[in-house]
C-alpha cells in the first residue's frame, strides 16, 4: 500500500489599483491596499486559521503520525507580515510542531523560469532566505510557480541543491504509468519527480463540495479505502490551501472531512510522509520526459492560462524585458515593484477562456473583464517605466 | 413682419443623450431661437432642463392632460387644418384602425379630443427603453404617429426634421399640414455601414429626402454622398457647416515627458481605430516617444486592444473607455495632435472641440470638417503612411505645430452655430416665400 504525501499551495497576489490613463506619470501606488488587506483577512478567517488550528491539533493528536507540507509565496508572507502578522504566527507554529514541511518556490510567484534563468535564480533565493528568517527552515524539495514544469527545471532544481521537485502527473507524460512512483527527468542524476495524483487530488480540492458529484458526500473512510486500493509507493495530494474553507465553505463539511482523515488513513493502514521523506524513502522508478512546459492550471495543463493570448503574451514580455535596466538602477522599491508585477495572477486575470476554465479565471479576477486587467497592467507597467528612466537619469545612467 | 414658426423634430437631446447630434439639434437651436420661434419635438427630454429660449417637448413628459389642455387653446386650427387631410394619419396602426383617434371630419364635441389606447401605449413606449433599443423601428413609427397628431395642435410655417429617426415624422406632418419640410442629415446609413448600405434604414433616409422640400447635409462632403449614393438632385442640397459651442480651453502639464496623440469617438468602424492603431505602430516606430490614446467605447473595443497587443504596442497605445465631458477636456488639455481618421465623417465636431484647445489635427478627407479646418492636415483614411508622416511632422516640428494650430484658430472663429442659423434661416425664408 502506498504512502500518503499531502501538499498545499499558500499565495496571495498583489492585485492593482484600477490604474486609469489619467494616472500615468502621477500616481506611484499601484497596489489596492484596502482590497489586498480585506482578501487575506477574509482568507484568513475562513481558511489559514481555522485549517491551521486544525491541523496542528492533528499533527498533536496523532503523534507526529500526521504529516503534511506547505509552500508559502513570499507575496503572501509580505502581506501576512504587513496585515496579519497574527495569520504569520500561526503558520510558524503550525511549522514548528516538526511535522509540517515548506517547500521552495519563486519568491513572487512567477513565471519567471520561462523569460528570465537570472530572474529565477534570484527569486528562488530570495523566496529561500525568507524562509530561513521568518521559519528557520531550509527546504530540500522545490514546486515552481502552479506546478510549472518541464526536464530543464527539474534540472535546473538539481543544481540549485534540491532533492525533488514537483509537477503534475499528465497522461500524455505518463504514458500509461502511474504518478504513484517518484520518477527522474532526463540529465539529471539525483533529483526526483513527485507527481501529483490529478483525480485524487482534484476530488478532495474541487469534487467533495459538489453535489452533482456520484460519490458525494465523500466521507474521510471512503477515501482513505480509494488511497489504500492504490497501486505505487506514494499518492501525491497537492491542492491549494483555500479549498479548505475558501474555495470550499465550512458548510460544505470540508474541516470536518479533514479532521477524520488523519485517522481514517492511519486505520487503512497507510502512513503519511512529506515530500523530502519521499524523496528519501523511494527511488525513482522510472524516467519520466517533459520536453513540454506543464501546469497544473486549466484543462490544457500549460502555459494558456498565463500566456494563451496576446494581452497576456505582451504584458508579461513587457515585464520581463524591463530586467537589466532595472536591476541596473539597483533601487530595492523599483526592483520589488517590479518583480510584484511578475506574479502570474496578474496575468491568469487577462485570460479569455470561456467554459468551465473561464469561469475559474472570472472567479479569482478582481477586475471587471481581461481588458480591464491588461488596460491597468500596462498603464502601471507605463509609470513603472517612467520611474525607471527618472532613477536611470538621476544616476546618469545611459539610457 | 411677424416671426416665422418652426416646427424641430428631433431625437436625441441633451443632457440625455450626448451623441453628435444631440449636441448639434442643441446647438442650432440655441442659435435659430434669436431668428424664429420655435418648437422642438423629440421622444424623450429631462423632466429637469428647461431651455429658455425655445420648447423643448419631450413625448416622455406629455400627459393626456396636456395634450386635452393644448387642444382645448387649439382646438379650432387643429381642427380646421385636420378637416382637410384625408385620414391617412394611421396608417400603421395595429388596432385593426378602430382606435384611430383625433382625426374627425368634424369637430368634437367639446373637450373631446380621444386619445386611443394606441397613443397611449405610443406615448408610455417613450417613458422607457433605451432610444436607439432593439425596438428603434417600432419608436420611429410611434413617434411619427404621435407627431403628425401634435402637429395638428400647433401653427408653424416649416418642418425641420433631425435624421432619418424623425424624418417619416416629418413626412407625416408635411402631410397632413401642407407645410414645407426640411431634412437635416447629420449622419447617414452611407457612414455607418458602407457604401452598399441597403435597408429600411436607408429606404427611409431617401424617402424622408425625397418628400421633403430642402436637404441640409453637414458638409459638402455629405452632400456629395446623398447625390451620388441617394440619387438626390442636387438643386434640393443646400450644405450647412456645423457650429461649435465655444469651450473653456486650458492648458495642463502632462505628468509624463512623452509627446500625447489623441483619437477620441466612438470605437466603431466608421471612425477608423483600426487607422489610428495603423498609424500609431508607424510612429512609435520611428519615435517611441509618444503616447497614443483612445478615448471612447464601442464594438470595437476589444479587438483593438487585443491588435494592439498583438503588435506589441501596449505600453503606448492607452485606452482610457468611456469619458465624460470634465474628462475628455483634461484629455484635450494636454494633447499634442488630435488625430480622426474616419472611414466616412459627416462632420466631426470633436476636431474643432480639439482645434479650441489650441491642438492641430490631422484629419481623413473623407470628413465634413476639412471643408472647415482648411490648414489642417489631411489624409486619406487608408493612407496611414501619410497619416504617420503628418503626425511625425507635427510632434517634430515646433513651427508647423504652430502654423497648423494658428490658422485651426482663425477656422473655427467663423465656425459659429450663429452662422450656421443664418444660412438654415434663409433657407426657410425662400421656402416660405
């Protein structure tokens, strides 16, 4: 029977001012501070705390049998730390019990592996040190932004010292196989390939809430049985933190459907392990090839959620062409501006998908169309380049 | 000699409505007012505005109390104009005809002025909806049955009717009062589907011309469109150049260093954003410091900002939507070049709107205001590269900036509404004769 490795997504993004013409040149905010404050509060009541409440009673209750990771964008550390610095604690806490692992990530949450190695590197570290001073923890398994991935970041991640890395276990990959193995990407020598169980995870972040489902009301024994019937060495369940008491309501049984898996899966007699003690305990089965960029972001499984149009392809261009001049001025404010403005929800929110993936985009979108939110995006993205040149000028740098 | 009477049919009004010839009814108003006495009938007012110097009847605003009262003051001329006129007065009407109202042979009795269950509806229809709703066809109707009935209550002496909206109206009220019509085109369906643009709409627009007794096009330009794609004689097409209502120019610093070239209008085919996107790409590529702005909405919308995308132009070509009027000016405050490259413009007030702001333009021939902004620079619609080059010339050059924004000046002090009332005034004067 297979282990269990559970995984969830923490992020906030910066969402922007409804950034008109008119501001160019004149307004140097760009973030809407009242609705990020109000979005991570409402956030946090329905969801970080009382899930983290509740998971560090269930990691006490059983032992330290209980074990699970998070990967927390440093956009939403910032935030926490800004806003909430009460919502912060509790996920050091949490974090502190031993049992719950943090995973690296791109501080910004970005798409930067896809424009810019240099942009990534820095990222990437700077997401580690925040890490190391706000959890005193230094992780040994990475997941890019959204499950983004392919055999060069898998290969990039081996030389930047991981252990494993994270993708979305996608049938035209597997081939057939099953994602219940860790596999090893094509040049490297060392690092492993956790993929995350697409049904199985998906019935505990979107179907358990949904009444037209066969198998609702999913109860904790029922699916603890589903993971024990499993094949492989380990069932990788990665979902968003949110669709605990976020996405999915209190009222739709989720906490207590949490509350009772612990033991429903221990009583199967199965364990649970985080991803480095995977990485540890199993070896790669299997060479698993990604020539293609993968996601776990929409039906198409790729880059179209971010980059599928022609707002989305020029405004996250634009971003990234900015990097030399701005990194050239070396102003902290410029540069951490900036690269906020590289988190890929700003781009998801241009997406003009329609169907089911539409109307997840329309649902996180604090904007009232993608037009809109390219309109404000590039009016920002203008300003931004004004500053730049101003900072250029001041430090007679050539333009 | 006693004033003349006018009778102005119209559709949009402000503040209701702030499209061109809203704001064109309004003007030429204002200004005949001095001339003739006046009365303007249109679908919808706000119950709000009182214009001072001329009537402004909303059929939104009108109570069968009214109409009882009004006939009762009128009742004899109505009524001996009404014995003359053959009942054709309903001839849409969809109560089998039995409601037909007003009309008699002979005087009622009293204060006997039966409005039918139909006029009633007719009127309700104008209290709500949208003015140019799916229903558009059926308020033309209702409103030329409705003013053909309020016209019997009133004396005038000419029939002035705005766009083929009210231009049956005004055939219906040439009918039944024997009076000289005049038809004023301020846009065509030539202009806003192309030159093959066949339909009801543009059946109405050449009978409305036909029937009347004079056509007063905007331009020569448009007159031109309504010989040659209408069939008009020209002997009937007497041109008459909008005015502008002067503005409070000022002038603002941009916020920003780069040169601001404005299109400002509806995002519609007709008014060439796909030029002015063209255009801009040409610019920007030989100068990158330069903002292109769209202000306004409409269908095209959407595909201009994706093509602007796609040609990767986003951070200079801005679109700001839908601005009210304190904003379009902060936007003309600070505009370099004022760029309108309609596919087909009758007139195009906002150039002399930009031309009081001090800013030079350039301009599609094919619009009415280069017959009256003679110094401006001038293009085809399709020859962007011309376009680019004028633009260019105009953010480079400090001295034809100049020249060009000099003579726009001199243009418009002779661009008045008051000018234009003369002209339309001594048309009505040799009708009448």
């Amino acid at each position: 029977m297979p282990d269990v490795c559970l995984y969830f997504q923490v992020h906030q993004p910066n969402r922007l001012l409804s950034y008109d013409f008119f501001k160019i040149g004149e307004n140097a905010v760009y973030e809407d501070e009242a609705m990020n404050a109000e979005i991570l509060s409402k956030v946090a009541e329905k969801c970080y705390l009382p899930a983290n409440r509740m998971f560090q009673r269930l990691v006490e209750e059983n032992d330290g049998r209980f074990r699970m990771a998070l990967s927390i964008s440093g956009t939403v550390i910032e935030q926490m730390q800004r806003y909430r610095p009460d919502v912060l604690e509790s996920f050091q806490s949490l974090v502190a019990t031993g049992s719950v692992e943090l995973l690296a990530e791109t501080y910004y949450h970005s798409l930067a592996f896809v424009h810019s190695n240099k942009e990534f590197d820095r990222q990437v570290e700077m997401h580690l040190q925040k890490l190391e001073e706000v959890f005193h923890i230094r992780p040994r398994v990475f997941r890019n932004t959204e499950l983004i991935y392919n055999d060069a970041i898998a290969a990039k991640a081996e030389t930047m010292g991981f252990d494993g890395v994270m993708a979305e276990g996608v049938q035209w990959n597997l081939d057939g196989h099953s994602p219940n193995f860790l596999y090893r990407a094509p040049t490297t020598a060392r690092i492993k390939t956790l993929l995350r169980n697409i049904q199985l995870s998906d019935d505990l972040g979107f179907r358990f809430s949904d009444p037209a489902w066969p198998e609702y009301p999913l109860t904790a024994e029922k699916f603890a049985r589903w993971l024990a019937a499993c094949e492989g060495d380990v069932v990788n369940l990665f979902m968003d933190y949110e669709a605990i008491g976020e996405h999915q309501w209190a009222d739709t049984g989720i906490f207590k459907f949490w509350e009772a898996l612990p033991e429903a899966v221990d009583e199967a007699g199965l364990q649970w392990v985080t991803p480095s003690e995977a990485v540890e305990l199993y070896r790669a089965s299997r060479e698993y090839l990604s020539g293609s960029v993968t996601s776990w972001a929409d039906s198409e499984r790729d880059l179209s959620a971010w980059m599928g149009n022609v707002m989305q392809q020029e405004a996250i261009e634009k971003v990234h062409r900015l990097e030399a001049e701005i990194l050239a001025v070396n102003d902290p404010e410029l540069t951490a501006t900036w690269a906020k403005m590289q988190t890929s929800d700003h781009f998801y929110w241009m997406s003009t998908k329609g169907g089911t993936d539409g109307s997840v985009h329309t649902y996180f979108t604090p904007y009232p169309s993608p037009y809109d939110a390219y309109i404000y995006f590039m009016n920002v993205l203008a300003d931004l380049q004004i500053r730049l040149r101003r900072a250029q000028e001041q430090q007679g740098l050539s333009v | 000699m006693n004033r003349l009477r006018v009778l102005k049919l119209g559709w949009e009004f402000p503040p209701l409505i702030n499209g061109g010839l809203g704001i064109a009814c309004l003007g030429l108003s204002r200004a005949l007012a001095k001339l003739v006495d006046l009365t303007v009938l249109v679908p919808r007012s706000s119950p709000e505005t009182d214009f001072k110097d001329f009537d402004l009847r909303g059929l939104n605003q009108l109570t069968l109390e009214k109409l009882k009262a009004a006939e009762g003051r009128y009742q004899y001329e109505s009524f001996a104009q009404v014995r003359n006129v053959p009942v054709f007065l309903d001839p849409y009407a969809d109560d089998g005809g039995g409601g037909i109202s007003a009309i008699h042979s002979e005087p009622p009795a009293d204060d006997e002025i039966a409005f039918s269950a139909t006029t009633i509806k007719q009127l309700e229809a104008f209290k709500a909806g949208e003015l140019y709703g799916p229903d558009l066809g059926g308020k033309v109707i209702d409103f030329s049955k409705v003013a053909a009935k309020l016209a019997m209550q009133e004396p005038f002496d000419v029939i002035h009717a705005h766009d083929w909206m009210t231009f049956l109206a005004g055939v219906e009220v040439k009918k039944a009062t024997r009076k000289p019509l005049v038809v004023h085109v301020h846009a065509l369906q030539y202009d806003r589907a192309g030159s093959t643009a066949r339909g009801w709409i543009y059946d109405l627009e050449k009978y409305g011309m036909e029937e009347a007794d004079c056509v007063i096009p905007v331009s020569r330009y448009t007159g031109d469109i309504i010989t040659t794609h209408y069939g008009m004689n020209p002997k009937k097409i007497r041109p008459v150049h909008n005015g502008a209502d002067p503005v409070e120019a000022f002038a603002t610093k941009k916020k920003f260093p780069e040169k601001l070239v404005l299109f400002l209008g509806r995002l519609t085919s007709q008014k060439g954003p796909d030029f002015f996107l063209e255009t801009a790409a040409r610019v920007i590529a030989k100068n990158p410091h330069v903002r292109f702005v769209v202000a306004g909405t409409g269908e095209k919308l959407r595909p201009l900002i994706e093509s602007g995308a796609f040609r990767g132009l986003g951070a200079h070509f801005h679109f700001t939507g839908f601005l009210d009027k304190e904003k379009v000016n902060d936007l003309l405050s600070m505009t370099d070049v004022y760029c309108m490259p309609s596919v087909s413009e009758p007139f195009g007030l906002s150039a002399l709107e930009a031309a009081q702001f001090g800013i030079p333009a350039v301009i599609s021939k094919q619009s009415g205001v280069a017959e009256v902004l003679k110094g401006a620079l001038k293009a085809d619609y399709w020859d962007t590269e011309l376009m680019a080059n004028h633009i260019h010339d105009l953010l480079t050059d400090d001295h034809l900036h100049a020249r060009v924004a000099e003579q726009a000046r001199l243009d418009i002090t002779a661009a008045t509404w008051d000018a234009a009332a003369t002209k339309v005034m001594k048309i009505y004067e040799e009708l009448i004769r």
